[in-house]
C-alpha cells in the first residue's frame, strides 16, 4: 500500500493571490528518496559523506529544507533534472548558491526566504527556463539581481520584500513580461527603479511598494501596467510626485499613498482612474488640496484624508461622486470649508475632529442663497450626527435643524 502525504495547507506568500499547486501525492519511494537527500544535506560535518545514486537524485520532484546550518550548498542538487519545487527557507548561514544552480531545468519554485547572509544570485539563475515563482524575501544582505534574472520569462510572482540592502534593480527588469504579483516592500535601499520598469508587464495586477524610504520617484513606463488593481506606496517618505500620465492605470482599484509626507500634490490625470474605488492619501502632510479632477471618480468608495495638516480645501464638485460612502477628514487643522454638494450623497458618512479651521457659523453664509445655506448646514448636522456628541462653538440654529433631522430620523 502506498504512503501519500498530506501537504501543509499554508503558502509562504503573506497575501497569496496566484494559486499555483505545489505539492504532489508521493509515493512511499520518491518519500525515501527524499528522506535520503535531506538527512544527506542537515548531516553534522563530522560524520563521512555517503555519495548518493544518481537515479535517487534524479527522481526528486520537491525538496524543503528548513534550518539549513551551512554556508553553501552541495553541487550535487544540481543534478536533481526532475525538481520542481525547492524550499531552503530560513538558512541563516547560506551566503552563496551552486553556479551550476540554472541546470534545474524543471524547477518552478524557489523559497529562500529568509536566508539573511545570502550575498548574490548566480547568474545561471537566467537558465531556469520554467520557474514561476521566486520568494527572496527577508534577504538582509542580497543587493542586487544578476541581469540574467531578466530571462526569465515564465516568472509571475517575484516577493523581495524586506530586501534591506537591495538597492538597484537589473536595468532590463521590465522584460518579465508574465509578472503578475510583484512585492517590494521595506526595501530600504531602493533609490529608483529602472526606466523599462513596467514596459512589458502587462499581466501585472499586484504592486507593493511601501516603505521604500529612499524612493524618490516613479518611472513613466509603469503607468502602463494595463492589468494593475493594487497599488500599495505606504510610508515612501521621499516620493515627491506621481507620474503625470498616472491617470493611465485605468483597472486600478485599490491606492494607498498614506505617509507618503514628501508627496506635494496629486496628478491632475488621476480624476482619469475610472475604476478607483479606495484612495487613502492620510498622514501626506505636504498636500495642501486635491485636484478638481478627482471629482470624476464615479465609483469611489473610501477617500482617507486624515492627518492630512496642511490640507485647506475640498473640491466643489464632490456630489458628482455618486458612490462616495466614506470621508475621513479627521486631524486636519487647516481644513477651513466642507463643499455643500455633499449634502446629495445621502450614504456618505464623514468621520471628523479638530477640524479646528473648519467654518462652522451661518454668518459665513448669510450672504448667501438660502438654498446654499440650507446644504451647508446639513453637512455639519450630518457630522455631528455621525459623532453622537455636542460640538463646541456651533449656532444654536443649527442645533434647531439637527434636533428637526433627529425627529425625522427617529
């Protein structure tokens, strides 16, 4: 009777969004075949090597090593021609990968992920004509990608998040024209990004680049990622603009710039993100208002503008929004007027506080039409009502129509 393992139902990706299958049913010889190259590979150095057949190398199809002690790898699992899945996860002390590393041909997979003293890449890497996905995160010391890593042409998935010494990628870098799923997050180093970067990826839907703390800018080319959904640039503190054909990401749904403190102004083209449904700007403190075209975003969702502190005005013709259902505009101290267009969106909900600039009295608007009034005072019955408490310094009128819209409510 043969023996099948049951694989562990976790994938080393934090946020797996490509489901690739890894595992096997194996048969009770290819699990001693196994057995036989990992007790080879964790043997104590003092003990003699006992050379292992070449047919037993040659039937391994997946190899997972964890807590491997040495500092290099021996170039007999280059002869491994059947391996498709290979995971040395957490070796500290791999520093280097067998050069012949490319004869894997059938390799699909490979783990180092967290093997912090790993240095380069062998450029036979470039060889592996197969492999589809690569995890290098927590890499401490890896700085670079050999230019052969460009060859790769089947690659989807690519994680090199936490790479603290990465400081460049290969100039060729947007030739991985299968990329789907692209990490490179706390990549501390990362000055730029090359100018192909984004030239033929056009299957990519994933991109994270948060806390990239010494990017400065983006390139042109990647505004032409046709397939991008998510795009994640969290905390890069010295990212100063977007690229001005930013609107040309036209799936982009999800936009996170929070932190990003250095970031002066948004792209007019950006009111072009037709199918944008969450943006958060939060915690960008150099953003002093938002383009008029971000008015076009028909299907927006979630607008972040919190902590936003030198942030002194919205845009007028925010009713056109029409799907907007949440407006965070908490901590922004220079905020002076709410548009009264808001008053049409009756599922918007705007979460506030020392909004100290903010003009509440009626005698703002007194030289104003009626009607114009009328709105701006339902604007702040709809805040006050979202927060459940009296707000100091506001007109006794206006607390008449928020105890008229609580009888209506109730």
């Amino acid at each position: 009777m043969e023996m099948t393992l049951v694989p562990p139902a976790t994938h080393f990706f934090p946020r797996p969004v490509v489901i690739i299958p890894h595992f096997h049913a194996m048969s009770q010889a290819e699990f001693w075949d196994t057995f036989v190259v990992r007790h080879e590979l964790m043997r104590p150095e003092n003990e003699p090597y006992v050379p292992i057949p070449p047919a037993t190398l040659a039937s391994i199809k997946k190899l997972d090593i964890d807590d491997y002690n040495r500092t290099t790898l021996p170039d007999w699992i280059t002869q491994m021609s059947s391996l498709t899945f290979l995971f040395i996860m957490s070796a500290f002390y791999l520093t280097k990968l067998p050069k012949a590393l490319g004869q894997l041909k059938a390799l699909r997979t490979l783990n180092l992920q967290s093997c912090s003293d790993l240095t380069t890449l062998p450029t036979s890497i470039g060889d592996l004509v197969a492999l589809e996905e690569v995890n290098l995160s927590h890499c401490a010391k890896l700085a670079s990608l050999p230019a052969t890593f460009c060859k790769l042409n089947e690659l989807r998935i690519l994680d090199l998040s936490m790479c603290e010494s990465l400081s460049r990628l290969p100039r060729l870098f947007g030739n991985l024209a299968s990329l789907v799923h692209l990490q490179l997050d706390q990549c501390n180093m990362l000055q730029f990004l090359p100018q192909s970067f984004g030239k033929r990826q056009q299957q990519l839907f994933y991109l994270d680049m948060s806390m990239c703390t010494v990017l400065t800018e983006l390139p042109a080319l990647m505004c032409k990622m046709a397939s991008l959904t998510t795009l994640t640039l969290r905390d890069s503190n010295k990212l100063t603009c977007l690229p001005l054909n930013f609107g040309q990401l036209q799936d982009l749904r999800d936009l996170d710039l929070r932190g990003c403190v250095d970031l002066t102004s948004l792209p007019a083209s950006i009111g072009d993100l037709a199918a944008l449904v969450t943006l958060k700007v939060s915690f960008c403190s150099s953003i002093t208002c938002l383009p008029t075209s971000i008015s076009r975003l028909r299907r927006l969702k979630t607008l972040l503008l919190f902590y936003c502190i030198e942030l002194t005005a919205l845009p007028d013709t925010m009713d056109n929004m029409a799907r907007l259902t949440e407006l965070d505009i908490r901590n922004c101290p220079k905020l002076q007027d709410i548009p009264c267009s808001l008053v049409h969106l009756p599922d918007l909900t705007i979460k506030y506080n020392s909004c100290r600039g903010l003009r509440y009295y009626s005698s703002y608007y007194e030289k104003k039409p009626m009607y114009e009034r009328y709105a701006y005072h339902r604007v702040i019955i709809l805040m006050l009502l979202s927060r459940r408490r009296r707000t100091r310094h506001i007109p006794d009128e206006i607390w008449y129509l928020v105890f008229q819209q609580m009888l209506l409510l109730n």
